[in-house]
C-alpha cells in the first residue's frame, strides 16, 4: 500500500483458477506472501494484523542492517560474490527492488508496469532497471505483427458472434412461428391469412392444420386465428365457399371438390 493505492501479485502456479501453472509454487510471489503471512501470524499470534512481514527474531521490525546481513547470507548460498573488485559490499538495502526491477524487465515488462509496482513516481526506475531491458526490444517488430494479428483475429471472432447470435435468433423466432401455428395451440374455429381481402375459413376437426376446404393453413407464412366466422375485429371477411359448402353438407373433408374459380389456395394468398 502507498499512496493510498493497493498493489497485488496474482497467483501463476497450480493453485491459479484462471489458467495453467506458469511458475513452480515456491517461486510464486501470491503463494510465497500468504505463506510468509501465515508464519509470521502462526510464530507471533500476539502480534495480530500489526505483525512485520518480515520480522526479527523478537517479532519486531527488523533493521536495515539486519536485513542487509541477510540478503547478504542469501546470496552466499548462492554462491554470489559479496565484495566487488574495490572491496565494497555486493549488497545492499535496496538489493530485492533493484534485483526484482531488473528481473522484471528483462522479462519483457513494459518499464511503466514496473514504475508502477515498485512505486516510483519518476525515472528513477531507469536508474534501477538499467539496460535490462534493452535485449527484450529486439521482439518490438514481432509484437507489432502479433498485435495486428490478434486485432483482426478479434474482429472476425466477434463478427462470427453476431451471425452466429443473429443465426440463433432467426431460429427461435421461426420456432415459436412454427408453435403458434400448430393446429394443437389455438382452439379458434375458423382462420384467414393475414394480408387483406383472404377468405374465412373452417378449420377441419379431422385433419388438424388444414381447413375443410383442403388449404393447409398450418404450413401458411402468416395466419390470423379468428373467433367467429366474420374474421379478424374490424376486419370483416368473406367466407370460403368451400368450407361453408362442406360445413352445411356435413361431408368428409376429401368429398369436396375444388375447382379453378374457388381455389383454396388462391383464395387465400390473394
């Protein structure tokens, strides 16, 4: 925390839930901070959430000597020289920031991304990173292309997204087409087209989705159900002569002939 902004390391090993283990667990920074969180919290209980991250022996703060000493000792086990040619010291108090800013760019971190994490607010993260970071701007062309490689990659995966959500739209709107025209979902008796000037016509009782006059209503574009037989409110219709002939003879729906001046299917598109 500084300057009343938080700073956070994401998890990069297997515990992450947003992707592969990029880092073994004891390299992790997340993991290794609430590690030493809990050893300080488990070998000082006393001292609550006001405890050191990294405390001295006694569970106070530690202080600057103590922790150059052991970065010091640190690097010794590394096998790191601890003098320089001149005879002063390799280590120093601000070695792990240091150390961290370069490692970091020459990772390949964008300078401010560090300048950022190491709270620096001038340059002089520069003075830190030094010219760690000048091998990783040889890939500069190579990110360039990869960069317009991946914005058009997006565009055409979100132009795939809209014809396929339009696609999926389509579908479902001629789905519940197809289910308001079915024979089973409307108890109405007679039925017309909707453009102006269809006929009215019976349904057929035996042969649901057609009418007594033969005309498959129920494969119609687009179909008006209508509750009594003078059509649509407001819009009054005349009557099939078909249907009504078959209806007053109270034929079979098949003894009924059509012929070219009373054509169901004429009658009902014109």
């Amino acid at each position: 925390m500084a300057l009343g902004e938080s700073r956070g390391h994401g998890c990069a090993c297997k515990n992450r839930k947003d992707g592969p283990a990029l880092l073994p667990t004891g390299m992790c920074p997340a993991c290794l901070l609430k590690a030493q969180a809990k050893f300080v919290r488990d070998e000082f209980p006393g001292l609550g959430e006001n405890a050191p991250l990294f405390p001295g022996n006694s569970g106070t703060f530690p202080s600057k000597i103590g922790v150059i000493s052991t970065i010091s000792a640190l690097a010794g086990q590394l096998g790191k020289k601890q003098k320089t040619h001149s005879g002063a010291p390799c280590w120093g108090g601000h070695a792990m920031r240091r150390g961290g800013a370069q490692y970091l760019a020459a990772a390949g971190v964008d300078v401010w991304r560090i300048q950022a994490l190491a709270r620096h607010s001038s340059a002089a993260v520069l003075a830190y990173i030094e010219k760690a970071h000048i091998p990783t701007l040889k890939s500069i062309s190579v990110e360039a292309a990869s960069g317009r490689q991946q914005h058009a990659l997006t565009v055409e995966v979100a132009k795939l997204k809209e014809l396929i959500c339009k696609s999926l739209r389509a579908n479902e709107t001629k789905e519940n087409i197809v289910a308001l025209r079915s024979p089973e979902n409307n108890s109405a008796r007679w039925i017309c087209t909707e453009k102006a000037g269809g006929k009215i016509h019976t349904k057929s009782k035996t042969s649901p989705g057609t009418a007594l006059c033969k005309w498959p209503w129920a494969k119609a574009e687009r179909t008006t159900h209508c509750e009594d037989a003078f059509g649509p409110p407001n819009d009054y219709r005349l009557t099939c002569v078909k249907c009504t002939r078959a209806e007053k003879n109270q034929s079979d729906d098949s003894s009924v002939n059509s012929t070219d001046d009373d054509n169901p299917s004429v009658g009902c598109t014109e």
